[in-house]
C-alpha cells in the first residue's frame, strides 16, 4: 500500500473514533433476491427452501433438437415449452427444471443439426432423472411436452412407472381447451394446414423470441404434405411422417404473428397453471399408486372392489 495509503486509512479512523461519520447515512442493505423458479439459478440453501415452498413440485420442459422448417431454430420446442414452463411457475411457485433435449426424434435424422439419442439412453435418462428429482426432495414431477415426436414415449414412460415402486408421482401435462378459448384462437389463425414449424410455431416464436426467426426463408421449402404412402390402407408404419413431410416442415410459417404466438402462449400457460395447482394439491394419486404396488405384491390377497 502506498503511503498517502496509510495516511488516508488513519484519517478515516480517527473521524470515526471521534464521531465525526455517525452523521453519515449508511447504505441499506440489499433486499433478498427472490427464489428463482429455474432449477439452475438457485444456490443450494435457496434449493430446500424451493423444494418446500414448490409443495415437492418440479417441472420438466421437454424439447428436442432438430429441423424446423428453414425458418426457425434448432431448438424451438425446447424453448417455447421452457417458456410456458417458466410463466406457470412464476404464477404458482414451482421449480423448473434445466433445458431438457433427450427425446424421441430419429424420424429427422437426415436433416442437418438433429440430435437423436438411442431408445434405450432417452428411457433411462429421463428415468434417472426423475429418480435424481424425487432423491432431492421433490415427490411430484410434471413432464411439459413441446415435442410432438415425443408423444408416444412418453405416454409408455409414464405407464411403466408402474413396473417398480417409486415414492414420487409423475404427471405429463395434456391440456385441453376449452371451447370459448378454442373459438377465439380459431378465429385469428390464417392458415388451415399446420403441425411443424408453421403459423403456430412460428407465431409463438414471433411472441417470445422474434430475433430467432428467419421470417424471410419461412417460404423456401415446401410445407405441404407429399402422400408417398397413399396406396396404404388401415397401416402405420414409423416412416409415416417421413413420407409426408420430407423437409421436417408441415404448414406455412410466412403466416405467423407475434399476436397469434402471444394468444397461444397465454392459453397453455394458464392451463399448466391449473393443472400445476391441481397436482399440489392432488394426494390421491400417491396413495394409489401405493396400494396398487402393495397389491402387486400379493395379487392372489388382492380383494375386488363391490358395488355399493
């Protein structure tokens, strides 16, 4: 330290023996920051008092990383599920867990910038994951699906469940709307062809994250269903989307906007808020599932239920 150094320190300890700074104000302390609801901002003290205030409750946004038409990015599902994810907890605390990408997507393997992990790895990461939530303290794990690609295996997650015992509850949300919600998205929708990366998909993007779209590319591939699998009848095969929709893109996203993508936003994130609430609350579905694996234990002692 330099000598002017020292002189300045003596000074300022002779004012203050002498009283001279109990006029001066003190700086107020910071307030508390807030819990965050993101799994991976939370230190670990602030991480028990979220698994306490949640009531148990985690929420996984699962997305996936593939094509989305020309137009839109590689991540679009994740980001629009964590998005919806991050609102509903805001509204009814809960804990949301980190971008969340192995999926079911083999299907978009020939385009560039897909991720497509094996069947086996994608169960048992989301097994464990689950495990690994239910160790630290949450009992009830919420699954938000952005990908539809997605859809089967996790019904069949959620049903093998019930292969072992678990003390933790796992729930997928399914929204449904309701008819007055329905009719007003209806009526701003331009197009009648959608399902991957079209008016829907890019419109939410245009809502929350618009620097991510390429508005101008939406239109240089085709969209629209190609039938190579017309001669088929009562079949289904895993090539199916495939066949219909070479270019990974099903609709036309040069008709999104940011007003449909905030409408679409604002429905889904209230419908994971009720249901969010709905599972806080919700005790039945873990006393089930306790007598269901007891009775599996024992099934020749397993007593039918009678009419009343």
């Amino acid at each position: 330290m330099k000598k002017s150094g020292l002189i300045l320190t003596a000074l300022i300890g002779l004012a203050a023996a002498s009283g001279v700074l109990a006029a001066v104000p003190q700086t107020a302390k910071p307030a508390a920051a807030a819990l965050s609801v993101r799994y991976e901002e939370l230190s670990s003290p602030d991480f028990v008092q979220a698994v306490a205030r949640s009531g148990g409750t985690c929420i996984v946004p699962l997305g996936i990383l593939e094509k989305h038409g020309p137009h839109l990015p590689l991540g679009t599902d994740l980001i629009d599920c964590r998005e919806v994810s991050l609102r509903a907890a805001a509204a009814d605390y809960a804990v949301v867990f980190p971008p969340y990408f192995v999926g079911q997507i083999f299907e978009a393997k020939h385009q560039p910038g897909t991720i497509a992990y094996g069947s086996r790895m994608m169960f048992d990461i989301l097994q464990q994951t689950c495990d690994e939530l239910a160790r630290n303290g949450f009992k009830k794990i919420v699954l938000v699906n952005g990908h539809g690609g997605n859809d089967a295996f996790l019904h069949f997650f959620c049903q093998s469940q019930l292969e072992a015992r678990h003390d933790y509850v796992v729930y997928l949300f399914e929204p449904s709307e309701d008819e007055a919600t329905k009719a007003k998205l209806d009526k701003m929708r331009k197009t009648a062809v959608d399902g991957h990366a079209g008016e829907e998909e890019t419109s939410v993007m245009l809502a929350h994250h618009p620097g991510l779209v390429r508005l101008d590319r939406a239109g240089a591939e085709s969209g629209e269903d190609q039938k190579r699998q017309a001669g088929l009848t009562n079949a289904y095969t895993g090539i199916w989307w495939y066949a219909g929709q070479p270019n990974h893109y099903r609709g036309d996203g040069s008709a999104g906007n940011a007003e449909f993508g905030r409408a679409l936003i604002e429905a889904e994130t209230a419908a994971l808020v009720e249901m969010v609430r709905s599972v806080k609350k919700d005790t039945v579905t873990a006393e089930l599932q306790k007598k269901f694996f007891d009775d599996a234990a024992k099934p020749l002692e397993t007593k039918p239920f009678v009419r009343k």
